[in-house]
C-alpha cells in the first residue's frame, strides 16, 4: 500500500513528512514547506512516533520467524517419523545430527546470516527429532508427549523468571556460560567419536539401567540449555531497544531453535531414565 500524499501549495508537487528534523523545526529545511491535509505546515513534533523504522529488528519479526522455523522442524520431523522404516531410524538419526551440527557451525561463524541456511538446519533438525522421537515412543510409550509438554513448561517458566525476577546477563555471566556450553559441546563430540568405535565414556545413554554420572550430565545439559535460553532472552530484548538490523531477527530465532531442541532432547533422555 502506497503512503497517502501530502498536499503541497507548491505546483502541486508531492511531498513526504521527513522523520530527522528536531523537534519545532520544519522538515526538509531549505526546500518548500510541508503542510498536512488541513493547509498546516507539518512539525516534526506533530508526527507520529509510533511508526517502526524500516529494516529494524522487532518482537513481531523475531515471533514470526522462529514460528516458520519451528513449522519447518515439525514438518520435517512428522514426515520422517511416518515415512522413514524403522530400520533406517538410526542412520538417519546419526546422519541428520551431524550434518545438524555442521550447520550450527557454519551459521554460527558467518559474519551475515543467511536464512537460506537456517532453514536447512530447521529441515535437517527436523529430520534428528523425528527419528530420535520415534525411537524413544517405541521404547516408552507416550514419552515424547511428556518431554515436548515439558520442554515448553521449561521455556515458559525461564522466560517468566527472566522478565518477571529481572534477571541481569553481565558480560561475565556470558562468558561462564559459552564456556561452559563449549566444553559441553566438546566433551560429547569426544563421547560421540568414542561411540562409533564402541567404546563410549558411559555418559549418553538411556533407561532406568543409566548411572549416576550419565543422570549427572543430563542434568548439567538441562541447566546449561536453560541458561542459554536467558541468553536468547536477552539477545532478543537488547536487539529491540537497540534497534538492531533487521537480519538479526534470524540469528535470535536460529538461536532459539537450536536451544530448544537441545533441551527437548536433553529432557527426553531424563525421562527415559525413570522409565521401566
């Protein structure tokens, strides 16, 4: 929809508000006046100021995307779960985690995002959820129902601390927690490479049968993801006051998308340990 004219005595000529004149100066100083639909001059106190600013991040931009991402994720994952046999699951599932993890990687260390790309990792992601998924309910009837209920409660409650208790992020509190996610991040890349030659370090696995140091580090993994969540929390309030560009919308829903399946996963396994 075009911007409505602004009548101008000038020969007629039609003319805009401008929004970078101080206030009680009149807009586009130097050239002809501006009048509103009344024959006033047009004040740039008198302007709206409500009006967003094109190409800037917002709350509605950063929900809609991550809305698309997660439709895409659930799409894929729906897909997978009906439509790959259950003898492919596993492959499938070490194949979509590491291409998965690539992808994180390779969004991560580009300087522009690139949507393109973040919407590989939702299809890709997709694709990990629906086989890992399947093969937990196959093993623990209704347990996929309970850790996505639980996954979102989680989130839910971390947002409501984080706005409600006033949670501060310090640069300090940053750098412990990538840290700590890095380190994690490392360890089950080692834990993972040790299992493709049958020998894991015994800290992934799951049913009743785990021990104390698999429950230990699941536990460790859920507050780490929790934590993360503040951090795209903050990511995405401080981007809104700081009227960020508008491709940062990406970064926060890829950020969001990428805790949330780590958490999902992370509470699945917790769950099966307190299963028969």
């Amino acid at each position: 929809m075009s911007r409505p004219d602004v009548w101008s005595p000038n020969g007629g000529q039609t003319t805009y508000p401008t929004y970078a004149q101080p206030a009680g100066q009149m807009p586009g100083q130097g050239s002809a006046p501006q009048y509103d639909q009344y024959g006033q001059p047009v004040h740039y106190a008198q302007q709206p100021v409500t009006q967003q600013a094109p190409g800037v991040m917002t709350l509605d931009d950063v929900v809609l995307k991550t809305g698309i991402l997660f439709a895409i994720l659930a799409a894929s994952a729906a897909a997978t779960w009906l439509l790959v046999p259950d003898a492919l699951l596993y492959p499938a599932l070490i194949v979509s985690s590491i291409a998965g993890f690539v992808t994180v990687l390779f969004v991560s260390l580009r300087r522009k995002v690139q949507p393109a790309f973040v919407f590989l990792y939702a299809l890709v992601e997709g694709v990990f959820i629906g086989a890992i998924s399947k093969i937990f309910e196959s093993l623990y009837t209704g347990i996929v129902g309970q850790a996505i209920l639980a996954t979102f409660v989680a989130a839910g409650v971390t947002l409501a601390a984080y706005k409600f208790l006033k949670i501060r992020v310090t640069p300090m509190f940053q750098r412990v927690v990538m840290i700590a996610t890095i380190s994690f991040a490392v360890l089950l890349l080692v834990n993972f490479v040790f299992a493709m030659f049958g020998a894991g370090l015994g800290i992934r696995t799951i049913g009743s049968g785990a021990g104390l140091l698999a429950i230990a580090v699941s536990a460790i993994a859920v507050v780490l993801a929790v934590l993360n969540l503040i951090l795209d929390f903050d990511h995405i309030q401080r981007g809104i006051e700081m009227r960020a560009p508008a491709e940062q919308s990406w970064v926060a829903a890829f950020g969001l998308m990428v805790t949330m399946v780590w958490l999902y996963v992370e509470l699945l396994r917790i769950l099966s340990y307190f299963r028969d």
